[in-house]
C-alpha cells in the first residue's frame, strides 16, 4: 500500500532545517529508509512516528498515516 501525506516528512525535515542524513541519524535509521518515507515508498513506525514529533516539536502523526485511498 502506498502512502499519501498532507503535509510531507520532507516538508518537517526542511523546515527544521535538516539535511537527510541528520535526520536519517537523529532517528537511528539508514538514510536509504529516510528516502522511501519520503517519497512514500515506506510507511514510517509508530515508534519513529513518536521520536519525529519530538524532534519537530509538534504532531505530525496525522499527516504521516494517511493510506492512499
């Protein structure tokens, strides 16, 4: 199932003004993961979900778990 997103991972990621592979480290992940979550490819974790909402310091779960319908 591909994922569609209101408000993107890449979008978050820009406005904190972060580059991939920061992110891809903040989160403990491989930065091949960080692409497929933001092109869609790859739903993210509930638990990364959490970790991304306290590195943005606001809700993106919301945005992040909308399936394509």
């Amino acid at each position: 199932m591909k994922y569609i997103q209101k408000f993107t991972l890449k979008q978050y990621r820009v406005l904190a003004d972060m580059t991939q592979e920061q992110l891809a480290e903040a989160l403990d992940i491989d930065q091949s993961t960080l692409v497929a979550w933001e092109s869609g490819k790859l739903p993210q974790t509930f638990k990364r979900i959490a970790k991304l909402e306290e590195l943005f310091d606001m809700r993106v779960a919301d945005d992040l778990l909308m399936p394509e319908v």
